[in-house]
C-alpha cells in the first residue's frame, strides 16, 4: 500500500469563490502513481468547504443563494459578540459543508459522476491564500 500526499496553494477572490480543483484533484492521482485506492481533499481552516457540484454558472449562483437563505449574513451570530470579525455565518457555512471530500479511485481516476466536479468554497469575507491537502491510498 502507498501513500501520497500534495499540497496546493489557492488564492481566492473572497466570500462565494467557488473553484473547480478536479483536474489538480487528477494530477496528483497520476502523480502518485496509485491505480486503485482512496483519495482525499481536506483544506485546514474553519471557513472553507470542499464539496462537489456540476461546476456551471447557473448552479454555482444557486448555491451561493442557498447559502444565503439557509446561513443569511444578517442575522446575529455569538461569534460576533468574542471576535466582531463580521464572518459568524462563514464558520457555520462551512461547518455545515465539511472540510473534505473521500472518493474512489479506479484505473488511475478519481470516481465521479459525468457532471460531478471537486470544488473548493471560500466562505470567508475576504480574500485568501489557501492550503489544499490531497491525499492518496492505494496501490
């Protein structure tokens, strides 16, 4: 069994950045070398997500809409009350997303459905330099 591990780098614009990461999802797999196994997508921070979505215009405004309808930004948060650093709904958004994303690998590819891509969110209120870890298992 082998181990692989990549970091990537993103800089995001902000709040509702949505980046499309399946094809450095994809290098790092060829990179490893690894044909068969687990992979992972796990970025360190309270306030981004790794999701999948079909990556289209439409979709992406949908999604950032319904996150809005769901966690509105101008309602109170306890957060604000410690810190007063206006992103309260950034950490429930993201901790309602999750931090990472497990999917198989099979013939050196990651499984994902015909319009299912990988994608990092940036939550935050401001723009950010962002680690991205990918891991791989397998052989």
């Amino acid at each position: 069994m082998s181990v692989y591990i990549k970091e990537v780098v993103l800089n995001t614009k902000g709040e509702g950045d949505i980046i499309d990461i399946t094809d450095i999802v994809h290098e790092a797999i060829v990179e490893s070398n690894i044909k068969n196994g687990i992979g992972l997508v796990f970025v360190p921070g309270s306030t981004g997500a790794i999701t999948t979505i079909e990556y289209e215009p439409g979709l992406q405004k949908d999604l950032r809409s319904a996150l809005e309808r769901l966690f509105p930004k101008n309602i109170p948060y306890e957060h604000e009350k410690m810190w007063h650093d206006g992103n309260g709904h950034s950490h429930v958004r993201a901790s309602f997303i999750g931090p990472d994303l497990a999917f198989p690998i099979r013939n050196g590819k990651p499984i994902l459905g015909t319009w299912q891509q990988i994608v990092f969110l940036e939550l935050d209120i401001r723009p950010r330099t962002r680690k991205i870890l990918i891991q791989i298992v397998g052989e």
